[in-house]
C-alpha cells in the first residue's frame, strides 16, 4: 500500500512539474526571421501590400483551450502584436 502511495505521489509530482511556468522566446521586436527559426510550425496566413505579414500557430496540447489558435502580427520585419483565438480565420477581422 505504500508503494502505491508514493507512486501516485511522484506521478502528481511530475504531472506539476511539467505545467510549471516557461518563459516564451516571442518577444514583441523580435525579427521575422528569429520567429520562423523558433517556431517552425508556424504558418503563414496572410501578406499584405502595406508591409503586415500575419503568421499562425496552432497549439497541439492533449488538454483542449479555449484560445487554440495564435496569430502574429509582423510590420516591416518586426514582431508588433499577436492574438489568441478560438476561430481559425480571425486574423481575417482583427487588425
């Protein structure tokens, strides 16, 4: 019964450990270039004359959200905004 015990605590204890806090490496000024070298998943959804690039990433987590989806706003090479959604095509209505 014991070692029952301390196997459901260890699991709980590394369950905890692996939703701890992870700082983000996006960053708003980041370059374009920076972003697509760390998150290459990333997927390009719209180009606009005026110098916008939009990009989204999809979250592939086992435990749904409620805002899965990420859109990054790029002017002229940098990093300027990003918005999470739940609507795949939002990036379409929000500017």
């Amino acid at each position: 019964m014991k070692k029952v015990i301390l196997i459901c605590l260890a699991v709980v204890a590394l369950g905890c450990k692996s939703m701890s806090y992870q700082e983000s490496p996006i960053k708003i000024g980041m370059t374009e270039n920076e972003f697509k070298r760390t998150n290459r998943s990333a997927e390009l959804m719209s180009i606009d004359n005026s110098g916008t690039n939009i990009y989204r990433i999809t979250s592939k987590s086992f435990v749904p959200k409620t805002e899965p989806y990420s859109f990054f706003y790029f002017y002229e090479g940098k990093l300027t905004r990003f918005v999470k959604s739940d609507r795949i095509d939002d990036y379409k209505f929000i500017w």
